[in-house]
C-alpha cells in the first residue's frame, strides 16, 4: 500500500507510518509544486497509486464528484499532535489495508478511533 500524506499534515508522519505501510510520502517530498493544489494532489496520487491521507474536507468534494482513484483516508481529528496523529493511524491500520483490498474509495477515521466506511 502507497500512502500520500496531505500538506495539512506533518511530513514527519511519513517517517513514522513507513514502518507499518509498503510505502509513505508526504506532498512535499513529491515533484508537486509548492504548495500544491488539491487537484494536483488527487492526480499525483491516481497516476501513480497512491491513497490520499488528508483531514482537509476538498478532498471529500473531489471524491464526491469524481469517484475514485485515488483512494482517501479523511482524518476527523481536529486538533492532534504528530504522535497522537500517527498513534491513530497505526492503530487504524486494518481498516486502512481493507479499503485497499475493496471496492469502496473512502474511509473516514475520528479521533476517538471511530471508523465510518
């Protein structure tokens, strides 16, 4: 699984969830400019199979209007630190790797580990 951290998140997330993920990137370690645009996010992602973790709810929209891919993971978080954010991800693992393996494109995670498919 190839994860695409979103600019609104911590680039050092993608240090951390690469232990757990085939592979972690975040938006700026990409060829993307700076900052990159939503839509050059989703079609960096698309074309090169990436599923997009992100809290910023534009990505909601793209989805909703051009279905997918790419895949995204939309963090309901709010306010949380690098680690919690990170804790929460690992933790959420399983899901994560599930809408990979099937045919829905979205998956939602709250903070108190509450996940909608």
């Amino acid at each position: 699984m190839k994860l695409l951290l979103d600019a609104n998140l911590s680039w050092r997330l993608a240090e951390l969830l690469s232990e757990y993920f085939n592979e972690c990137k975040h938006v700026n370690q990409t060829k993307l400019s700076k900052p990159a645009k939503d839509t050059e996010i989703w079609n960096y992602a698309a074309e090169n199979g990436y599923t997009i973790i992100t809290q910023d709810s534009d990505f909601l929209n793209l989805f909703e209007t051009r279905g997918y891919p790419p895949k995204i993971v939309l963090l309901r978080i709010g306010n949380m630190s690098k680690k919690e954010a990170g804790t929460l991800l690992i933790q959420s693992k399983a899901a994560i790797d599930d809408l990979e393996k099937n045919d829905y494109g979205l998956l939602e995670i709250y903070g108190s580990l509450e996940i909608i498919r």
